[in-house]
C-alpha cells in the first residue's frame, strides 16, 4: 500500500515550511500530511507588538500560547495523526531539527503506529541529554549566544522562548542566515525567516526521551545528513547515527546524503522529495519483525 508521509518541523516553525516539499512528493505520486505541533501554525501568537512599527516593551511581555506546552503535549499530538494516518497503510515519520526530538518521544510511545522514522538533519538523543550535547566537541562552531541579540523578554518570566525575526539588526540578520540558510540568496533566506514564528515551547526532554532500544529500536531508521548545515554540524549528525547504531546494532540506519544547509532542503525540495521517495519501496530490517 501506498505510504504516507508524516512531516514533523523543528523549532519556530511550522507546516507551512513544508509547502514545496509537499507539491513535489505530490508530483512524484506520493501522500504526505504536514503537521503543526501545539501553539504552532494557525495556533501561534502573532501579537499586535510584533508588527511595524514594533513595539519593544509590549513584545517583551506579551502572554504566548504556547507556554507550558510540553514535549509530553506534542507526542501526544503528534500520535493522533498518525493513528490516523495508519488507517490508511504505511507511516514514514519525517522529522526535522528540533522535531526529531518529538518523532523519537513517538517512536518510543507509539512504534507500531510507524513503518519507517526519518531524521533529516534532525536531534535524536540517545546517550545525553539534547543540551548536553552543546558541550561536546562536535557543537564547538555553534555559538548559542549568536542569537541572543534577537531574543526578546525573559524566558522564565514568559515560560516560552520568544526570538524578534523581523528584527532589522544586521549582526542578528547575519546570525540566523549562518545557522539556517547561507548557501541561500538574501531573498530566499528573508522570505524563509517570515515564515517563522516568535515562539518556542521550552521544554526539550529529558533522560527518559532518548532513543530507546526496546521500542524505538524496532522501526526502520533512516539518516538524511545534510553535509553544509551550520546550525545541526555533520560531525554531531554523524555522531547521532553512530549513537542509534550502537544502541540497535542489528537495526542500524540507513543512511542518506544531501548537500546544502539546514533550511536548503526545504526551499530547493526536489533533491529531498526524490530521497524520501526511494524510502516507500525499501525493504523493512529483518530485525523488525
């Protein structure tokens, strides 16, 4: 049967991120469902304060709907649609960046609810915790710090992390399109940014969210390595797919390559849109069943 595919963002954003990735699956016959976690998408806040002329105090203290929202609240949301979308056949469960985060909570959750889990370029912690890992070796080139002109109000006091995109700041401008998209045009890169949400939920697990072998372990696994992605590096992407491999050795992911920087797949999509496809017809591991 024919497969859908599950499309779960990373941080700030949302579905509609997925829009190209989404014709040209369509294109190449394939059904694909994009999901918006809680307090995103149509379900974000956008306040009056954050649009021009800004106004700096009120952004800084504006009540955000995604406060308290857990990782806990976005599996939960995130198995609905896929026991939906099981009626219908097969699962690939697409993450990327921060969404991996969410589809590993899944998959640990829920694994006979998907066929095959796809990370591209995106977190699946198996032996730290995901801020853990920003003290290793292979996050050393990423400075966290970068983005910190940009963030706006107190994290504590909101209960949410809130960044200013449309923030004119050129050091800041210079910051998100080294991380995101430096092999894009200025174009590309401002159109992307607007299509990004101020807030983030904080929570990004804990211990018991790590890839877990006797559950996640289970389903088919699939690496998509973005080789020039500055904000997710290659070598910690590298890191994860040895990490899952040693902890399901018998299951070991299949492993893809693309070039480009972390938002490139998503704006060139038909490189990514070919790869996934190839995904619906490849035989599951013997270690499933």
């Amino acid at each position: 049967m024919q497969p859908t595919f599950v499309l779960v963002h990373g941080a700030f954003a949302n579905s509609f991120s997925f829009a190209p990735l989404q014709a040209e699956l369509g294109l190449l016959g394939h059904r694909s469902v994009a999901v918006d976690l809680p307090g995103h998408g149509f379900r974000a806040t956008f306040t009056r304060a954050y649009q021009s002329p800004q106004d700096p105090e009120g952004l800084a203290t504006a009540p955000g709907s995604i406060k308290g929202i857990t990782l806990a609240d976005n599996v939960a949301h995130l198995i609905g649609i896929l026991e939906r979308a099981k009626r219908n056949g097969p699962v690939i469960l697409v993450g990327h960046s921060r969404g991996g985060l969410t589809i590993t909570a899944a998959a640990n959750a829920r694994p006979d609810l998907i066929d095959r889990i796809v990370y591209v370029s995106a977190w699946c912690p198996v032996r730290l915790d995901v801020n853990d890992y920003y003290a290793e070796p292979e996050m050393a080139g990423v400075d966290p710090a970068a983005f910190a002109s940009a963030l706006v109000g107190n994290p504590a006091e909101l209960g949410l992390l809130r960044v200013n995109f449309r923030t004119a700041k050129p050091d800041s401008l210079a910051a998100f399109k080294e991380a995101f998209f430096a092999d894009g045009t200025d174009e590309q890169f401002l159109t992307f940014l607007n299509t990004f949400q101020p807030d983030e939920n904080l929570d990004v697990g804990g211990s018991a969210d790590r890839a877990q072998a006797a559950t996640w372990g289970r389903v088919p696994k699939t690496y998509v390595r973005l080789v020039d992605d500055a904000g997710l590096p290659l070598a910690l992407q590298d890191r994860l797919i040895r990490e899952g491999n040693e902890l399901t050795p018998d299951n070991a992911y299949d492993v893809r390559t693309l070039a480009g920087s972390h938002l490139k797949w998503l704006v060139d999509p038909a490189p990514a849109a070919r790869a996934l496809g190839e995904l619906a017809t490849l035989p599951a591991p013997s270690a499933r069943a």
